[in-house]
C-alpha cells in the first residue's frame, strides 16, 4: 500500500469538518482514514451539552470503519474548521492505535509519521493477552 493519496485524504477529512456539530467549541474537526480494503472512511467532532460526553472526529471516523465492515487504518488525516492540519488528541491516539494496520502512516503537524512514532511503546492488546497467560502459568498446578 504504498501509495497513498494525500490530498484526497486531506479533502476527505475537510469535507467531514463541515459536518461536525460543535455549538459549544464551535471547533469543527474532520478526520480521514485509508482502509487496508481501500475503502476510505471519514468523521467529524459531535459535541454534547454535557462537554465530557463529546465524541471527537476521530471516534465516529473508528465507528464508520467498524461498522461498514472493519478493517485496518492503513493512513490518516485530521483537521480543523480551516483545513489545517490537527494532531489527534492523546485518548484518539490510543484509539486509533487499537485499529491501525502494521505501519499505519499519520499526516502530522511534523511530517509524515507512524503510529508507533506518535503513540511509542502503546497500550495495547497484546498486555492483556500477556497477562492472561502470565495468570494461566501462574495458576497451573
Ligand atoms: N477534537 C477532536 O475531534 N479530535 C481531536 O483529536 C482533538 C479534539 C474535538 C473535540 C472538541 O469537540 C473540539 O475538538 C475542541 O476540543
């Protein structure tokens, strides 16, 4: 998957900034993600009167995917009410890290960066599993 149309993620992710719904911010976010089928996926920031509750861009962009079908986050792009580039917030970096494919690519305020450089050593699945086992051992007679 190397090639990667940036400017169409960008475009996607500008086109999905205008759906946000922020009364309360009025900070539109629009994110787009490659899909390792090649589908492209899109979200936008949904406010909530109870600010905690809001969901930003990048949770409806994972519930899309998820929803039509699943997949891998193979490259993704984020940006604000004036197209400008966003860096995900810390929470939507573990988000998105949970559902990216090996290498997954981030259009950053820095350049071109993976996930693993955005998110080093994350979290993730594999500590559940390692401790899972770790018990299973632990308890064997
Ligand atoms: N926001 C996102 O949608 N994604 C991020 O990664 C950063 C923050 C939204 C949440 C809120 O609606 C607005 O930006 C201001 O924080």
């Amino acid at each position: 998957m190397s090639e990667i149309d940036w400017d169409a993620l960008h475009a996607r992710a500008v086109e999905a900034s205008s759906r946000a719904y922020v009364p309360y911010s009025r900070f539109p976010v629009g994110a787009a993600a490659l899909v390792d089928d090649g589908r492209i996926v899109a979200g936008a920031n949904i406010e909530n009167a109870a600010y905690g509750v809001t969901l930003c861009a990048e949770c409806s962009l994972v519930s899309e995917m998820v929803m039509g079908g699943g997949g891998r986050l193979v490259a993704f792009a984020c940006v604000n009410g004036a197209g400008e580039r966003l860096m995900p917030c810390g929470r939507c970096r573990q988000l998105l890290s949970e559902h990216a494919a090996p290498g997954m690519l981030l259009d950053t305020v820095s350049g071109i960066r993976t996930m693993e450089e955005v998110l080093p050593d994350a979290f993730g699945p594999a500590a559940l599993d390692d401790y899972t086992e770790h018990q299973r051992s632990s308890t064997r007679g």
